[in-house]
C-alpha cells in the first residue's frame, strides 16, 4: 500500500506565535510518516480552506487557552463549521487531535482540549490521544518527555516558567518559544496522527477490494 498517501490539516489560531511553534511542530511531526503530507491553516484564512479540509485525511486542531477556553477566533472557526462541514458530515470518520498553551502551568488548558475533543466527537471524527505514559519531572525528563505534563487527551502546553524566562530569553520579546518538552510532545502528536490516519486509509483500500 506504498501508493496510499494521507494529508493531515492542522487548524490553528495564533495571537503572540506560540501555537504557531506548537502547529510547526505538529506539522514536522506529521510530515516524518513517509506516507503522509501535513498543511498548516490559519483560521484567519479558513474561507480558502474548507474544500481542503473536506479533502484531508485527518485534522489536527491547535489554539491557546483564554479565560479557560478556547480562543475567540477558533470558537468562530468552530461554529462557521456547523453550516461548512457538520450538516453534511463532511468529516465524519476522519482522524482528529488537538493541542493548547496557557499563559500558567495548569490554565485550565484540559477544558480546551475536552472543547476540541467534544467538537470532534460532532462531527463524528476519530480523536487521537497522545499516547505514552506519562513520566515525573526531573532533572533527566524535563525537556525530553513526550508526556511530561500527563496530558493524555492532547498536547498542553505551559508558558516557561518565570525563572527560565528570565534567564534564558529576552522578557521584552513579543512571543515565548515553546519549551523542548512541548516541542517534543507536538511533534510526537503529528506522527501519530500520521500514522493512525494511514492505517485507516490501508485498511479502508483493504476492504474496497474485498
């Protein structure tokens, strides 16, 4: 089945770079599956995207948390999707997953991934967890684990605590990079994605010739 390829979306809203980073990453992740191709969008640009998205194989959802939810411009990519795509269940059985930041280290950042997770389940896709146990946090873990913060349902990240920040970025700059953990994480998440939404499309070309 080296001939099937899958596409991966990754549905984002931004507003200081941070989910940016995260969606690159997601975006390396998914991209890593040699049979998988992976296309950043921009919910500000979502009008030119929705052929794309009825079109993709999986759809990876991605924005900050913001007063414990998700962000005002992707709850409007959500509800323009009712009319868009959840009348005609145009994305019934595709792949989905999400990933979040928040300005602390908890900011409620599980309401948001439950949110996407909810809102995939209506439109009758196919969530995708992280996956690995979770690991504790120590001095050899803290950059290198996948689960770090014990996110299962999805990546969420935190803003680098006050002390990194201070020592090892400018505090004026206009945005925060993402931790290497949360880098990890989120390409970790794309690759999965990858390669569960290839197993589904193999095992979908399996049966159209049974």
């Amino acid at each position: 089945m080296s001939n099937i390829k899958v596409l991966v979306a990754i549905v984002y809203d931004d507003r200081d770079g941070r989910t940016t980073e995260q969606a690159q990453a997601v975006a390396i992740g998914a991209s890593s599956h040699p049979q998988a191709n992976s296309l950043l969008i921009s919910v500000d640009e979502i009008d030119c995207h929705w052929d794309t998205l009825e079109d993709s194989d999986a759809i990876i959802f991605g924005c900050p948390t913001c007063m414990g939810s998700a962000s005002g411009p992707f709850k409007t990519f959500m509800d323009a999707s009712a009319s868009r795509a959840f009348d005609q269940s145009k994305w019934r059985d595709k792949v989905a997953a999400g990933f979040t930041h928040a300005s602390a280290r908890s900011g409620h950042t599980l309401n948001t991934l439950v949110q996407l997770w909810i809102f995939a389940a209506q439109q009758g896709m196919h969530w995708v967890n992280l996956g690995p146990l979770p690991c504790h946090d120590g001095s050899s873990t803290r950059d290198a684990s996948v689960c770090l913060h014990s996110d299962f349902l999805g990546v969420a990240a935190p803003e680098t605590p006050r002390a990194d920040v201070d020592a090892e970025i400018d505090v004026n700059a206009d945005t925060t990079p993402v931790r290497p953990s949360e880098w990890v994480a989120s390409e970790h998440l794309g690759r999965r994605v990858a390669r569960v939404a290839y197993q589904l499309a193999t095992g979908r070309a399996l049966g159209d010739g049974l």
